[in-house]
C-alpha cells in the first residue's frame, strides 16, 4: 500500500517566514484556504477565461494530498489581489523514498500589472519559508513561465521539451485535421487505415500471438482501490524521480475529474489486477494518462496496449498520443506498435535543493501525462 500523507496546510501557513516584501506597496502573504475564491478570480482576470468553480475546487481543496499552497502578492493601498501561484502537493518519491513533492501551476498576474517586478518580489519571499528547498517541485510551464524563468538566472531547471509519440487510429480524421481537403482526406484515409491497423498487428503481434489468458480479463475500473497500489509499485518503481499514484490519487486524478474524461481499465488475473491503463477521451483525441504494466519480456504490456487501441477506437477517436522522459521503460513497445515520435510542447521543469544535479538531468525521471496535464 502506498501511503497518502497528511494535509500539512496548517503548518504551512503556521511556520514563520523570514523576509518580507521589498517594496512597501505591496505585501507578499500566504493565502489561506478561506480566501481561495480570490485566488480563483485572479487566476480568471490573468488568464481571460472564466474557469468552473468546481474545478478549481477539484484542484486546491479536494487533492488527497492536500490544499495548493498559495503565495499571494497584494496591493497594500487596495488590498487587491494582483498575482498568485500554487503549489499543488504531489506524490515523488526518489527510487523507494518517498520525499516531498509538489506540482507547481496557475501562477498569474493581472493584466495590468505584468512585467512590474511582482515575480522577483514574491520569489524573494516565499524562498525565505522553513521549508525552501526540501521539496521537490515539478512544472509544466508555458512559453511565458520559461521566459521569466530564464530571466531571473534559473534556466537550469528547465529540462526541455518531453519526446512524445502519437498512434493513428483512424488516418482520415487525422488528414482533416492537418488541413487536408474533405474529399481528398477520405480516400487518402482510407488507405492509411489499413496500412496503419496492419502496422499495429505486427508491432503486437509477435508478442501476442499464442498467448494463453487462462483466467485472465479485461475489466473496466470504475474505483480505483487498494489492490492496485501493489501494481503501481511492481510496475512503475524508477531508480530516480518518480510519481508514485497510489488509489486515493488515481481516484481525485481521473475517477473524480469534474471536467475532464477519463476511461479506465485493468488487466485482471485470479481476481486481482495486474496491469492498468488511463485514457483521456476529447472528441477525437485520445491521451494515454497512465500505462502501468511490466516490461517485456512480459506479456501485460503488449496486452494493454492492444486492449488501449481498441478502446480508444471504439470511443471513436482517430488517434492516442502520450509523452514521457527519455527513460520510460515502454518506448520500444509502443513504436513496435506503430507509434509516431513527434516533438510536444510540454516541457518539465524541476527543482530540489537537496539534489540539483540529480534533479535537473531529464534521464533521471519517469513521468507520465498525469503528472503534467492536470487542468
């Protein structure tokens, strides 16, 4: 079982802080949960949309590892509220050691006042915290984030852009979306479909072909629970950084998603699962979010993959895409299938004062779509 640790919110917002703000017209404070509906209007007013209070809720209160920690930069004069950022507690562990982590996101100013210095002024302070530096955070940051990032002298934990893959399921609505002409998409994607099916059943067959399932299945998973805390660990151990997502997350994660669409499966054995699969369902796009199952020479790989397509196909998306490190242990299986490399635009940052050099080498993480497409 792995275990979820307590809400440290409390102490959070208990501990002392060192600095204050440089710049005496404005205050640089941690925003406690009471004031989230704050931090939401911010976060719409900087980014222009209007995102459902539900999910922002799912996001900085409902997490099983607790509430974002949110450091907030005010407007002495007004009180208003003029930039915010979150740190969403995450499960990271370091080979078999679970150290602390977190998601870093929604880091926003508004408009009328970006590019005035707030970041360097919030930066300042909230590094100045007990806890500065003993957590490990993660990011996804766009291009803006990276930009600042570079400018304030820490470009080193920008690990780059993730390598990404991408399964054509159905070559027609992959053509159309390219912005290729209706009526030469269809024939055209008529053609790749059976090129790219045939490319698949090769990719899996060899592996397949011949295999005995005895009592084995395919179940959908509606809850996630317990049981599947030991497939995770048997599956998905790393030797570096790793997210580790025990039941209570894959729960708040997918199952509880108040947005978002999410299928979810498991190869089960003797009543007990021992491979499982996460896909994210948007029209015609599907993301493959988790893929726990052993390596080859294992037979549960290149049986959840084949389960994955087919599910996919019959939800009627025209392809499956996925991103990860370097290092993910399912790379070679997937191209065998037929999978794609494309150049994505998600890149990981990652910062750990207790490990800078071991942090910041892209090799020495695993991660998967769940940990960087969580809103």
């Amino acid at each position: 079982m792995i275990e979820t640790p307590p809400d440290t919110i409390e102490e959070f917002l208990r501990l002392p802080v060192a600095l204050e703000s440089d710049d005496p017209r404005f205050v640089v404070r941690r925003i406690p949960p009471a004031e989230y509906e704050r931090v939401y209007a911010c976060v719409d007013e900087a980014f222009g949309r209007v995102r459902p209070r539900d999910h922002y809720d799912w996001m900085y209160r409902r997490n099983p590892y607790g509430h974002a920690r949110i450091w907030g930069v005010e407007e002495v004069a007004t009180g208003r509220l003029l930039k915010t950022g979150a740190f969403f507690p995450w499960p990271i562990w370091r080979g078999g050691e679970a150290i602390r982590g977190s998601m870093a996101g929604d880091v926003a100013t508004v408009p009328d006042w970006q590019r005035q210095g707030l970041t360097r002024i919030r930066r300042i302070v909230r590094r100045s915290h007990p806890w500065a530096g003993t957590i490990c955070t993660i990011a996804g940051p766009n291009e803006g984030s990276r930009i600042v990032t570079r400018k304030a002298g820490e470009a080193e934990t920008m690990l780059g852009a993730l390598p990404g893959g991408v399964l054509v399921l159905r070559g027609a609505g992959v053509l159309g979306r390219a912005g290729l002409p209706r009526l030469a998409a269809r024939p055209l994607g008529r053609v790749a479909d059976g090129v790219l099916a045939l490319w698949s059943r090769l990719g899996l067959g060899r592996v397949e072909r011949g295999v005995g399932q005895g009592a084995s299945r395919f179940e959908p998973v509606t809850r996630f629970d317990v049981a599947f805390d030991a497939v995770t660990e048997r599956t998905m151990s790393f030797p570096g950084y790793w997210s580790p997502h025990n039941a209570d997350f894959l729960n708040w994660r997918y199952v509880d998603h108040p947005v978002e669409r999410y299928v979810a499966f498991a190869l089960v054995e003797h009543e007990r699962p021992v491979a499982y699969s996460v896909l994210r369902l948007d029209g015609e796009q599907a993301t493959l979010a988790e893929f726990a199952a052993e390596g080859l020479p294992s037979r549960q790989g290149p049986r959840l993959l084949a389960e994955t397509i087919a599910v996919a196909r019959a939800a009627g998306c025209a392809w499956v895409d996925f991103f990860s490190t370097p290092t993910w242990r399912h790379w070679g299986l997937f191209r065998r299938a037929g999978m794609l490399p494309f150049r994505t635009r998600n890149h990981l940052d990652a910062a750990y004062k207790l490990d800078e050099a071991g942090v910041q080498d892209v090799r020495r993480w695993q991660l998967t779509p769940g940990d960087r497409d969580y809103h």
